[in-house]
C-alpha cells in the first residue's frame, strides 16, 4: 500500500473517532437531572445524531476502499 494511502485512511479514522466523539458528547446528559435511561431527545438532536452516524459510516466506507496494489483491503480477513 502506498504511503498516500495509509495517510487517507489514517485521516477517515479520525473523522470517524472525532464524529462518534461529538456525537457521544451531544447525545449526553452529564447536566439534566433526567436519568439518561428515560431521556427523551428533541428532534433536532436526533437529526444531529443520525447525521453524525452517517458521517462516520460514509468515513468508515472510504476506509475500507482503500487497497493496495494486489486489490487486498487495508484490513486482514478475519473469516
């Protein structure tokens, strides 16, 4: 695998760890006296979140994509 595209790939993982990140912080309840359990989001919360989830699968799909010169994924088979 080329260098460039270790360093693509390297950059999708980190959207994909930075969205679920944000994502984990704004679907929080670290300040509300509302048991998360029983947290009912706003609809704009939850258009937030899907978005973010779909971010970081469209990152992690990039990231899968990426071969090397014989066609392998950058991943081993674990099958």
């Amino acid at each position: 695998m080329q260098n460039q595209d270790i360093q693509v790939a390297a950059i999708e993982a980190g959207k994909v760890l930075d969205t679920l990140a944000a994502l984990s912080v704004r679907l929080s309840c670290h300040t509300c006296d509302t048991a998360p359990d029983s947290l009912v989001l706003e609809a704009g919360k939850v258009k937030e979140a899907c978005d973010a989830i779909d971010v970081a699968v469209t990152s992690l799909k990039r990231i899968l994509a990426i071969t090397d010169a014989n066609g392998k994924s950058i991943f081993p088979d674990d099958s």
